[in-house]
C-alpha cells in the first residue's frame, strides 16, 4: 500500500510509520549510497522501473546465464563433483561442500545482487516480508509508493537429510509470529499434507490398542514357540481365563503384525 496514501495510513498507521523508519534506516546508515556504488547504479538511484528493470535483465540475468555456460563455472561443477565424491569416502566434511556450493553461487551476478540485498536487512535487523520494498528503496531515486500490511505466515516445509536420505519437517517461524497462527486453517492442511510424507508417519500408534497383551502372546507361541491355532486356543483360555473358541488367531496375528510394523519377506525363487 501507498506510504504518501493517507487514507491507508489512517487505516494501517504502524506499517506506514515501519515503513519510513526502515527507508531512513537504509538512508541514514548509509547503505543505500554504498549499494549504488558497489554496484555502479546512477548515485541518485533510478527515476523509474522501467530503467532499473532494462539494467537488471542486462547487467543480472543475462549476465548470470553467461556465467552458468562459461568454463569457469563447468570447472567449478566438476570440483564439486570431486568434492562429492570425497565425502562419500569420508575425506571432507559435508560443511565443505556447503561452503563450495555457496562460492559457486556467489560468482553469479543475480545471486549475489540479492544476498547483499539480504545481508543489509540482516545487518540492520529489517524483517524478511519487507525485502521488496528494501531493494527497490535500494535502487529508486523516490522511496517505494507501498508497504506490506500483511505479516509472514508460520510455513512447514520438507527438507531431506543428505545422510539418511529421509525427508525432514520444519516449521519456519519469524519475529512476529504468533501463537494463534499456528490455529489457521491454512497452516493446519499444510502441515497434515507434509506430514504425511515423512517416513515414518504412521508407524507409530497411540497406546491403547484393545487385545495388545494377547496378540503379543499368540505372535510368540506361533512365531517362535511353533504352536498351531487349535493349541494356542486352548492355552489362551487357560491364561486369560475367558472362552476362547471365537478368537481367530489368523486375525489376530495380521492384527499385531500391522500394529507393530512386520511384514513378511517375499521368499526368492
């Protein structure tokens, strides 16, 4: 929304008022003449999108796209490959890797024009939902005409364990986030689905399953002590006291087998 709209400062006052704070932050720190040099924009910023997009497409994309075809980068590839290789056979730890990764990236021209953009909002501690409204006070000679008025929302987003190869479920929450957010709707389906996919949902159950004790003791008569249904059914009787001649024991064994996980190997021919 407009920062120079008054009617959306009467209905939004604190995000107009963090707005201006964070352009005379930037401003005031300096950051924004340091920006410009570092990256040889116009010292008084660009007069329009139009003229800041036409020198990112030229001097950030395609920039980028010849890098990622030149020799330098395919060698830089083929180190990474070694690298890979090498912690495989446990010569180097996988922080090498990551760190090798990060330098290839930051040969990239658009890459590393938005991780500078994001170290002065580390720097200067602004909160990630304003990294729009950052680059383009960066780079315009006027402050943005807007401002978020929504807050970044708790996200659960899988990840993998490069050493198990298991996915992982994280929850990315920020500065402001709330407990009551948590609650959405929104939050509450996306985890469900995510959570699904982690390997081991599902396999563990809530206690209280009906018959436990029983089914355990019939899996270890047949599974390991040999007996047959009939022999079991008699026995079971004798423990427990009740009449068991409705107790299927076949049934109860699938039961207990899924319960705690097992499932029968395919013999080979």
């Amino acid at each position: 929304m407009s920062i120079k709209d008054e009617d959306w400062e009467k209905h939004f006052p604190k995000d107009a008022q963090d707005s201006r704070i964070i352009y005379q932050r930037l401003e005031k720190s300096g950051w924004i003449k340091k920006f410009r040099l570092d990256w040889s924009l116009p010292i008084e910023g660009f007069s329009a999108n139009g003229d800041y997009n036409k020198w990112r497409s030229e001097f950030l994309i395609k920039a980028t796209n010849h890098f990622l075809k030149s020799k330098k980068y395919n060698g830089m590839k083929k180190e990474m490959r070694k690298k890979k290789l090498q912690w495989a056979n446990e010569k180097i730890a996988f922080s090498d890797i990551r760190a090798w990764g990060l330098k290839m990236q930051q040969q990239q021209p658009l890459f590393k024009f938005e991780y500078y953009i994001s170290a002065i909002m580390t720097k200067l501690k602004i909160p990630q939902r304003y990294e729009a409204f950052v680059e383009r006070c960066l780079i315009l000679k006027e402050p943005p005409e807007w401002f978020p008025i929504e807050r970044n929302m708790p996200r659960p987003e899988l990840s993998y364990d490069l050493n198990t190869g298991r996915k992982r479920l994280f929850i990315e929450t920020f500065a402001d986030t709330k407990i009551k957010d948590f609650r959405s709707k929104l939050f509450r389906l996306e985890f469900k689905k995510l959570r699904a996919k982690l390997y081991d949902y599902g396999t563990i159950k809530q206690l209280g399953i009906p018959n436990l004790e029983m089914y355990e003791t019939i899996y270890r008569w047949h599974s390991r002590e040999g007996k047959g249904y009939k022999e079991i059914q008699r026995l079971l009787k004798r423990k427990f006291n009740r009449d068991m001649s409705e107790i299927d024991i076949g049934t109860c064994l699938t039961r207990y087998k899924k319960h705690i996980g097992i499932r029968t190997p395919k013999m080979q021919k």
